[in-house]
C-alpha cells in the first residue's frame, strides 16, 4: 500500500517552453497577446508552475542572437515564436528544437518552411496570410481612391517577408497606374526626413 501510495503521488514532469517576443516587454497589444496565450495553453490543460514552465526574451524588435542563445541552451521541449522577426534568428540558433510560430506571412515563401502540408526540418506554425496579400492592398488603394499615382510603402528591408510583399507591391504597380515608393522603417529620423520629401514631391508630366 506504501509503495502505491509513493506512486500516485508523484508529480507529472515539468515541460518548458521558450519564446522569443520582437517586442517590447511593457507594449500593451502585446501583453493581451500574451494573456491570451497563457490563457489557451491553461484550456489546454497547461498552467503555469504546475505543469509547464516558460521562459521569456524580449528583444524589442531588435535581432538579439545573445538572446536566442539563451533560450537554446535552457534545452526547452518547444519555442514559441510570435512573428517573423523572432523566428529567424532562432532558425540560426537550433535545428533540433522544435520551433512554433504564428502571425509570419507566407511562411514557404520566405523560406521557413517547405510546404503548408509537410513543413519539414524543426519548424512549423500558423500563417495569416501570403505575400500576394500586398498586390491587393494596392488594388483596393486605387479602387478606394481612383485618382492615386503615387504611394510610399512603409517597410523594413531587413525582415524577408517584408521582401516578399514588397515584391508583390511592386508587381502589379504598373497595373493600377500607382508609382510605390519603400521607405525605411529602420531608423525613424530617416523615415520621417523621406516621408517629408515623398509629400513634397510632384510628378512630372
């Protein structure tokens, strides 16, 4: 009877999961994020301190590889990866821990993934949607306002799937008749001294 007693009481082993937030650690959005994340694993049958332990890195959109190491040599059973910038970074890191990520547009395009069907190699996740997505936010711009030709699009050259809808942006600009302009992201005194000039611009018939 002692011997089943010791067996019953015996805890579940502890599961870890990392994630990697490119966020700000007090962003508002992305703590109702995070909420509703521990929120899903706790219907799961996941709570913290209990049965799953997790470890937290912000990085504030900053591609930390110290960070990620860290993460990697804590061993966890999974990371979580909200978005492309955190997922990246981590592909560098690990080939062998699995890697979960959501909100990364196109993810076979951009070249984490092989197919939606049959991922492959350590990662896989949700994707919001594809790069094709840019051509028809010009469209609707020029159905919107019929007489647009000029339009600056904001992005950081950095982030591969920001390439891929900047790809297709500039794909069908031709077609509706709308010139695009990219503008950096990366350093905002630079954004705001272009952003400036595109709005001083005029074109030239």
């Amino acid at each position: 009877m002692g011997i089943t007693a010791h067996a019953q009481s015996k805890s579940k082993p502890m599961r870890r999961v990392a994630v990697l937030m490119p966020y700000s650690a007090n962003d508002p959005q992305t703590q109702n994020r995070n909420a509703a994340f521990l929120q899903g694993l706790q219907q799961l049958g996941w709570t913290v301190g209990q049965n799953v332990q997790i470890d937290y890195r912000w990085s504030a959109g900053n591609e930390d590889d110290t960070r990620t190491a860290e993460l990697v040599a804590l061993a966890p059973d999974v990371i979580f990866a909200p978005g492309s910038a955190a997922v990246e970074p981590l592909r560098r890191a690990t080939r062998t821990v699995p890697i979960v990520f959501v909100l990364v547009p196109d993810p076979v395009g951009v070249g984490f993934v092989e197919s939606l069907a049959r991922p492959g190699g350590n990662v896989t996740g949700f994707t919001n949607f594809d790069f094709g997505i840019g051509a028809k936010w010009l469209a609707l711009l020029k159905e919107i306002a019929p007489n647009t030709t000029r339009a600056a699009i904001l992005r950081d050259p950095a982030l591969r799937a920001g390439m891929g809808k900047w790809a297709a942006i500039q794909s069908v600009s031709p077609s509706v008749a709308i010139e695009v302009s990219p503008i950096s992201l990366v350093d905002a005194g630079e954004m705001e001294s272009a952003l400036t000039a595109f709005a001083r611009a005029r074109t030239v018939v």
